[in-house]
C-alpha cells in the first residue's frame, strides 16, 4: 500500500506528520507542494504539535506485506 506522508514545521516549533492513503499514481511534487502550501495558508487545521506553518518534506511510502501465516 502506498500513502503520501507530508511533513508540516508548526508554529509550537514541532513537526506535524499528515497521511494520505493511496495518492495517484502520476501525483507530482509540484501538486504536493501547492495542496501542502494551500493548508498552511488556509489554516484548515490545528494539531496538538500546533498549526502547520511550513513545509518540511513529503514522500511517497510504499509498504508491502506479505502473509506468512493466517489462522482463523
């Protein structure tokens, strides 16, 4: 499973990591940056590491599991 992690700095000093699940495929680092910089200046949430007021980073993770034992 693929998820965009997006990495804010926030204005208690911290740093506020947002997950996204299953981001498009032909998604491109100029889109995150515009859809990262718009939450920051609109405020659209506040944390308990504070509001996001700075873009850290951002990267697509891809994790694969696979199931070596099941019992039901």
């Amino acid at each position: 499973m693929k998820t965009l992690q997006m990495t804010f700095a926030t204005d208690f000093g911290k740093n506020y990591q947002f997950s996204i699940a299953n981001p498009k495929e032909e998604i491109t680092a100029q889109t995150v940056e515009n859809v990262m910089q718009t939450i920051i200046d609109r405020q659209y949430f506040e944390t308990p590491a504070g509001r996001p007021v700075a873009i850290k980073s951002a990267k697509i993770v891809d994790r694969v599991e696979s199931i070596i034992l099941k019992k039901d």
